[in-house]
C-alpha cells in the first residue's frame, strides 16, 4: 500500500472559514469544468467513488477534502526492509497509530463561459481565494484535457497560483489519442510551458501524460505527491483528530 490509498474522505467546504486550521500540507487538485480532476483523485487513491465523478460538468461545486496518513513506521523507512519510504504493509496501518500527513483538496471547475478567472465570482470567492489564501496550500495539480491543450483559462489559472508553489499538470484523458497523438501533445506541452510567460521556472511546472481510465502516468503522478507531502516541512506531526 501507499500513501494515497489510504485516503479517507474528511470534509466539504463551501466557506474558506470552515476548512481545518491545522498546518497540514494540501495538494488542490484543478481545472476547467468536466476535465477530470474528481477521476484522477479516485484513480490515484485507487477507489471508485472518492470524488465525485460525474458526465455532468460542474458536478464539483465546494471544496472536498480527503485525509492521507501513515503508520509511523513508513515514515523514516529506510530501504533495510525492502520498503521505500511512505509504503508500508495493509496489515500495519491498523497495527500502529497513523499519522496525518496531509490532505487532497478536489476543487469546482471553471470554464463555462469564455470570461477570464477573475470574474466568475462563484469560483472566484471560493476555489480561486483558496488557491491564493491558503497557507497549507503545498502544491497543485493542474488537470487539463489532452486533447485541449493549455486553454487561455489554463493560462489565467497558473498566474492566479503563486510562483512558488509547484505545479504538475496532467494531460489527461490519454486513452482518447493515438500513441503518436500522445507523445506530441507532451512535446507540444512541454514547449508551450517553457514559454517566460508562465513565469515559474521549469522545476515548479512539470507536465505528465495521465489517463484515469486506462491508469496511464499513475505511479509517476503518485511519487511527485507523494514527495511533495513527504518533503514538506510541516509533514510530521503527531497523530491527531481530524
Ligand atoms: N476516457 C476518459 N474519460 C475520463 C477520464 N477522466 C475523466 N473522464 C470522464 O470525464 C468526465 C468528467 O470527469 P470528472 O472527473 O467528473 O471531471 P471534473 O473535472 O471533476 O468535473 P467537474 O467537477 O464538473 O469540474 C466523466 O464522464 C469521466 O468519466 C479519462 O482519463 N479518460
Ligand atoms: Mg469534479
């Protein structure tokens, strides 16, 4: 097992006032309406109904929160009993008490209406101050549509996150291309974000191939957040109620 599998579902949050005020880290997941953020946290958690998932756009309209933890001893692992760090038996995270590591956070689509990200109030006062406010905000995975590429909302949305919180942008929906179609969407991808005004240098926007269906670009996408929370200074801390 692995750190997203144990994923429980914590809150829905429909006020910044309301979310937990621990400093627990967060990974917002992100995107434009029905471009499969809900999806890809249930395939990375490795669990059906998570998220909601939905073939209505504008499914996801609070904030949902989902809790990771680990048995203590996953944490400072080292590679002498075969298991990497923040993995760990299914036995054992019933034997030892857990400890919260940090949260998901599945966020409302924007992309209705063809108006910059700053005037759709409704996902401006919620998703949108979050992904500004937040303290605990630790990174962001930024879902976009393979097929779409970097939309001009996609664009708005990367400079509404601050320059030095990492992004991992996710082509999803793969399965929906051809092999070839694949690797040129990344390529195309990958030059597009290196362009200077995206203004965040190369470490902190990274992109990955990822079809929830077809579990495409999974394990890839689950070490970077995985590392994201592990590293993370505000990682450990002792079991608590949440
Ligand atoms: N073929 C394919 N379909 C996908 C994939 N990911 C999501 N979908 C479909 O896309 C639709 C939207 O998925 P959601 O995960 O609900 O999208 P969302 O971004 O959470 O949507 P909102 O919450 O409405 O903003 C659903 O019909 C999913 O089944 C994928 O990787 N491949
Ligand atoms: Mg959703």
């Amino acid at each position: 097992m692995s750190l997203l599998q144990t994923a429980q579902f914590l809150d829905t949050v429909v006020r910044l006032e309301h979310l937990p005020k621990d400093d627990l880290p967060e990974i917002a997941f992100v995107g434009r309406s029905n471009a499969g953020k809900s999806s890809a946290i249930n395939t990375l958690c490795d669990r059906k109904r998570l998220a909601y998932a939905s073939k209505t756009p504008g499914r996801t309209q609070a904030l949902n929160l989902f809790s990771l933890r680990l048995p203590a001893s996953a944490i400072e692992r080292d590679n002498s009993d075969g298991k990497k760090a923040g993995e760990f038996a299914s036995g054992e995270a019933a034997k030892l008490e857990p400890v919260w590591i940090g949260r998901l956070v599945d966020t409302p689509g924007y992309g209705y209406a063809a108006a910059p990200i700053h005037t759709k109030s409704q996902w401006d006062r919620l998703a949108g101050r979050y992904l500004q406010a937040r303290k605990n905000l630790r990174a962001v995975v930024l879902i976009t549509d393979v097929r779409r590429g970097l939309t001009t909302l996609d664009e708005d949305l990367l400079q509404w996150i601050a320059p030095g919180i990492p992004v991992l942008m996710l082509l999803t929906k793969a399965d929906k291309l051809s092999h070839q179609e694949r690797l040129l969407a990344l390529k195309a991808m990958q030059q597009t974000l290196k362009a200077p005004e995206h203004h965040r240098p190369q470490a902190l926007l990274t992109c990955q191939l990822f079809s929830a269906t077809h579990r495409t670009g999974l394990e890839e996408t689950r070490q970077v957040i995985k590392a994201w929370l592990l590293e993370s200074d505000q990682a450990r801390h002792p079991p608590q109620a949440v």
